[in-house]
C-alpha cells in the first residue's frame, strides 16, 4: 500500500460552504489528482482521487448528472 505526503498540501473548502463546519476540503496534487478530507477531521484520512474521475465527478456536479 502507498501511502501520498500531505503535509504541504494546500487545502480548501468550497466557496459554497457558507461557513458551515460539515464541509469537505480538496488539495491540489502533482499530476492533476485531488486530495479530498473531512474538514473536521483535517488529520483523518483523505481520499486521493486520480485526475480522469476527478474530472468526471466535476463535470456531472456542474451538470446536475449524479
């Protein structure tokens, strides 16, 4: 099992989120893959999300297809 570094990440909430503390955070990663967490958990584990189906996930949020 491998295992990402996340230490430097820089992790972000959704403009959407209005504050709110039920919220989830993403990073930016090399090679265009997403690291998203429990913004309440921020040292809990994190999905990583490879950069095609974070692609993909996106696309159907922005057009209402889940």
């Amino acid at each position: 099992m491998s295992t990402t570094d996340l230490s430097s990440a820089t992790w972000r909430k959704s403009t959407r989120s209005n504050g709110q503390a039920s919220c989830v955070e993403v990073a930016d990663l090399d090679g265009g893959h997403r690291a998203v967490r429990d913004s309440k958990n921020p040292t809990g584990p994190a999905l990583i999300i490879p950069s095609t189906q974070w692609a993909a996930f996106t696309t159907a949020l922005r057009t209402d297809d889940l």
